[in-house]
C-alpha cells in the first residue's frame, strides 16, 4: 500500500458533535445497565496491572482491568457492555 492511497487521519476523526453524541450514548448505556460509566480518557490507570493481563484477551472481550479503590480487587472496565452475553439478562 503507498503513502498515498492512506486516508487522511483528521478525516477519521469523529467531528465534535459525533464524539459529543457518542460520549452522551454511552453515559446513557451505562445508566441503562445500571452500570459506572468510565471515561478513560480521564481515568487513572494501573499500567503494572494492565501490564499483567493477556493483550489477546483484553482486546477479545474488550476490557481494560482496573484497582478497586476499597477492596483492592480488580474489575474489569467493558468497553462496550452490551456485547458480554450475560449483559442482555440485565434489567433496563
């Protein structure tokens, strides 16, 4: 593939009215599910945890681990929740 049949990225990008509806879509998904909504472009992660977890798996079920604050357990951050089976069980 040459240079020139690449697409150009700030082409790619969402415009901010798409990433703003995006952002408002999944805060609403998580209500939905009664779930905590994660911004991970502002989260605090734990590299050395993220580190000790398989990439095949985080990218498979699509998940990043993160420290519970209290208990010290991790839990997983879904990407996009509604794609784990046991999901669709949850009450709306």
């Amino acid at each position: 593939m040459s240079l020139d049949s690449t697409p150009d990225l700030p082409s790619m990008l969402p415009s901010a009215e798409e990433a703003d509806r995006e952002l408002a879509a999944a805060r609403e998904l998580a209500r939905r599910y009664r779930l905590e909504f994660v911004d991970l472009t502002t989260a605090e992660l734990d590299y050395d945890l993220i580190h000790s977890h398989p990439v095949e798996l985080m990218t498979r079920y699509k998940f990043v681990p993160c420290a519970g604050k209290t208990d010290g357990c991790w839990r997983p951050w879904l990407i996009r929740p509604t794609s784990m089976p046991w999901m669709s069980c949850r009450p709306s």
